[in-house]
C-alpha cells in the first residue's frame, strides 16, 4: 500500500531531479520554445516541496492535490496549469483515503492525463508531455520501473515529431528535430515514482 510518505517521497524526488536538471530542461526550451521550461518548474516544484513541508497533508489524495494547486499559482507558463490540473485531478481521483494501491494510483494518474489532454486538447503524437504521460501510464500495470522505461522511451520519441500544439508548433517542421521539454521532464516525474518506489 503507499501512504502519504510515499506520496511526499514522489514530491521531493521530483522536485530533487528538476532542480538538477533544470539546465537541461530549459536548453531543450531553446530551440523551440522559449528557453524557461526548466526555471518555470524548477520554481513550481521548490513551491510544491516548501508547501508539502508546511502545511503537512496526511493523505495521499491531499498530498497531490496540494501540488497541483501550488503549481498553478506558481508556474506561469502552459506547463504550470498542465501540470497542475495532472495532480490536481489525479489527487482527487485518490479521495481521502489514507493508503492506496499501485492499481488505484494507476487509475488515478489515468484520470489525470486525461484532464491534461481535455484542457490542453493534445493527442499522443503532438510532441508534448502527453507523449510521455500517456505510454507511462499504459505501462503502470506492470510496475513503476516499466513505467520509467515507458516514459523515457516516450521522451526520445518526441524528437522526429511535428509539434501540433503549445509554443512549439508555431515553427511548423522546424520544430522537427528536438525533444520535447515537456514531454522530458514528465519522464523525470515518472522517474521520481520508481524512485520513490525504491525501484
Ligand atoms: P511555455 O511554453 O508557456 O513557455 P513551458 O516552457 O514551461 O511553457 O512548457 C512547455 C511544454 O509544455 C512543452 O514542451 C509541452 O510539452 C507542454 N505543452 C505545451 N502546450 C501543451 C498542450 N496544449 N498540451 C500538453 N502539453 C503542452
Ligand atoms: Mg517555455
Ligand atoms: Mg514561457
């Protein structure tokens, strides 16, 4: 069962490897964005891990929707509310709870991608973050580290796609050629499970 711990865990470690990759992230923003993806999350994220510390939720429901809310009040680019609505929904779909199952998670995290894909109206192929959230969850069922693997496997393959939406689709075929921002750094969230796992 994974309590509140192990969704603060899932928080931290997050915020942890954003913050170390952050540099990355925003280079990867360069060429077909804006170049502030890392600092945009790194900021959320620091937000998310301060939050959690102070106001201490006990449930993982509470947990992740604390989350989401903090990033929607601290990230002002598109990744902020996309972000945000992911945990948000997903913390909801978890209840109030004070321990869930991996299966429950899995739905839950469903639930949430689905929200991101109905606010931000991308389809896997997009060249977004849902390209990685997506075959992430479809690989949840069968353990955090499959979903790892899923998701780092989703990121790489944002490179030979035409952007159809945010800031990058704007270059039409010049955005051919470069990872995705969000789809990176939404491997790092689905890396940060496994390791919060301790997988
Ligand atoms: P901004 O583009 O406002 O500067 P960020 O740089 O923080 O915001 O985030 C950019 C990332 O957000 C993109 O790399 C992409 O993965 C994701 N993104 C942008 N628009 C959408 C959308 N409509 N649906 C899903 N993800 C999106
Ligand atoms: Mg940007
Ligand atoms: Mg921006």
């Amino acid at each position: 069962m994974l309590d509140a711990d192990f969704f603060r865990r899932w928080m931290t470690a997050t915020a942890a490897s954003v913050d170390r990759e952050a540099e990355r992230l925003t280079a990867l923003d360069s060429p077909i964005g804006d170049a502030d993806h890392g600092s945009n999350l790194q900021r959320g994220f620091t937000a998310v891990a301060t939050a959690l510390e102070k106001e201490a939720p006990d449930t993982p429901g509470a947990v992740v929707v604390l989350a989401g809310r903090t990033l929607i009040s601290t990230v002002g680019g598109a990744s902020g509310p996309l972000y945000g609505t992911l945990l948000r929904r997903t913390g909801k779909a978890l209840g109030d709870a004070g321990e869930v199952t991996a299966e429950q998670l899995a739905e839950a995290l469903r639930a949430g991608v689905e929200a991101v894909m109905t606010l931000g109206g991308a389809a896997p192929g997009d060249k977004t973050m849902i390209d990685t959230l997506v075959p992430a969850v479809d690989a949840l069922g069968n353990g955090f580290a499959a979903a790892r693997t899923a998701a780092e496997q989703g990121a790489l393959a944002t490179t030979p796609l035409q952007a159809r939406k945010g800031r990058a689709s704007y270059l039409g075929e010049r955005s051919i050629g470069h990872q995705d921002p969000g789809a990176t750094s939404a491997a790092l969230l689905i890396a940060a499970l496994a390791e919060a796992a301790g997988e």
